[in-house]
C-alpha cells in the first residue's frame, strides 16, 4: 500500500492542479490526546475511511466513522480529534479550492467541466445541507484510487482525467446528498422511531421480523427503506449502534468487557471481540484507559 502527503505549494504531483489543495493516502495508529487541524479548511474536503475508525469533531459535533463512510468537511470549518480517541485506520483526502466561496455561493471554476448553472446548484445543494457523514459511499473510494493512479503515473491525459474523477465525486456526493434529502422527507418519523427503539433496547436479540412488525412493516420493505435511508441493512444498522454504544462505555465506564458484550446484546465477549475488531481495526480493550482492563 502507498501512503503519501501531497500539498499544493509543495509537491511536484498537483502543479498541474491549482485548484487542489492537498491529496494524501494516510495511516493512523495513536491514542490522540491533543490534536487538530489548526487552521480552518480552505476548501471542499472529502475524507474516505478505508480501514478502521475514527472519532472527529467538526464544529463541536462529535462524528464517528466507520470503513466505506465519506466525511466532507466545508470550508472555513475545522476538523479536531475527539481528545483521548483512538483513532486507528487508513484514509483518503482531497481538498477542492472553490473559485467562489460564501453563504450563499458554492462554484468550483472553470477547471470543472461541470456546467456553471449545475456548479450553482450542486453549491447551493452543499451548503443548505452540510451534511458531514455520508455511510457506506464505495464509490468515492473507487474514484479517490483512481485519481491516486493517475496522478502518480502522469500518463497522456491524466490532467483532464483527475479533473473527470474530480466532478464524479462531486457529483456522486450531490447526487446522494439528493437522495437522502428526498427520504428523509418521507421518511423521517418512521426512522427514528426505529432508532429509538434499537437504541433504548440495545441488548435485546432483534430479528428482522420483529424490527418489521414493531414499526408495521413486511420484513422486504423493511430492508429496503432502512437501506435506502441509512445505507445499513436493519441489522448491520443495529450493530453499528453497539459498537457505537461499546465504544463510549469501553471509555467512560469501568463496566467489564464481558459485561458490555451482554449489555450490547452479543451472546458471549468473543463473539463481541471478534465482531468489534471487524468493525474497528482493534479489540475492545484497547479503548480501556485503565491498566486493569487491558489484562482482562
């Protein structure tokens, strides 16, 4: 795997680009305990997790990310790292510098071969929404690889191709941005219902079935809705709820690993470790600030 920093003043590889900021490939492996991005991000930013996850802070919302989720980060906002995160993991970045930035106005330049009247749109898609997780976007990290390989192999072409790649991203961004405006104003009370009540019974052992008939479902639908609204099957939503859950206790409270795999609703702490280290990159216990609870 190649990990690399590109940075517009200083590497070779986005002279040809001005109107990319930086792109990088990077690896993190650390307990952060006092870290930021100092300055305010100068650009569009969208940050694809490959591997791992992440506890970040974007204008004093707490965000937890998890593989395949892109993060966009607007411009003039700040990205920090949850103080005493672990944040373990592989991820992509690239920042876009917009020729016009405001409250009113997102236009990328003429560099895009995107028409100026759908920059208009797509800014103003951005910025009414400014939404910072987009879950299980694959498709942004098929086309992050796809800039690295051009940009590295700086074959015939590759200037217009990276830019191609550019506004694919945009657009695929915009176009979920869209979809998911449009659900949840069809959708929105039934979800969360649905997310209180997996919330608030965390340990009970949920079926498709009986997560369908509660909110008075057919288990197809079902799937299909929950899908289409947060990019999670039922279940898999449900898991990511746990270990989001786990995570907190695991940090905040001196309850054993054992009894928060029964509190999170998994039938025995390996079945827990091992679906926990999927999901994370790490054990359970590494999130344990006490001595004691690493030798359980």
């Amino acid at each position: 795997m190649r990990f690399f920093a590109l940075n517009k003043d200083k590497s070779d590889e986005l002279r040809a680009f001005h109107h990319v900021f930086e792109f990088s490939r990077k690896k993190v492996q650390s307990v952060q305990t006092n870290w930021a991005d100092c300055k305010k991000n100068p650009g569009l930013r969208f940050i694809f997790i490959q591997e791992g996850n992440f506890e970040w802070v974007i204008d004093n919302k707490t965000i937890t990310v998890f593989p395949n989720d892109l993060v966009i980060i607007y411009p003039n906002q700040v990205l920090q790292s949850k103080m005493e995160a672990f944040d373990n993991g592989t991820y992509y970045s690239i920042t876009i510098l917009p020729k016009l930035f405001n409250e009113e106005k997102l236009v990328f330049g003429d560099w895009s071969s995107i028409p100026a009247t759908e920059q208009l749109l797509i800014g103003k898609l951005f910025l009414l929404n400014r939404k910072s997780v987009f879950q299980n976007f694959k498709i942004a990290g098929e086309i992050l690889k796809k800039i690295e390989l051009e940009i590295f192999a700086t074959e015939i072409g590759f200037k217009a191709i990276v830019n191609h790649l550019i506004d694919e991203l945009v657009v695929y961004s915009t176009r979920q941005l869209s979809r998911e405006e449009n659900q949840r104003k069809h959708f929105p009370q039934t979800f969360h219902k649905f997310d209180q009540i997996l919330r608030e019974n965390l340990s009970h052992p949920w079926t498709v079935e009986e997560m369908a008939a509660i909110l008075g479902l057919g288990t197809t639908t079902l799937n299909e809705k929950i899908r289409a609204y947060s990019g999670f099957s039922p279940l898999n939503y449900l898991i990511n709820l746990r270990i989001s859950e786990s995570i907190r206790l695991l940090k905040n409270t001196d309850i054993s690993i054992t009894d928060i795999a029964f509190e999170m609703g998994f039938y025995s702490s390996q079945h827990f470790s091992s679906t926990f280290k999927k999901m994370t990159g790490y054990s359970p216990r590494y999130f344990r600030k006490t001595p004691e609870s690493k030798e359980e």
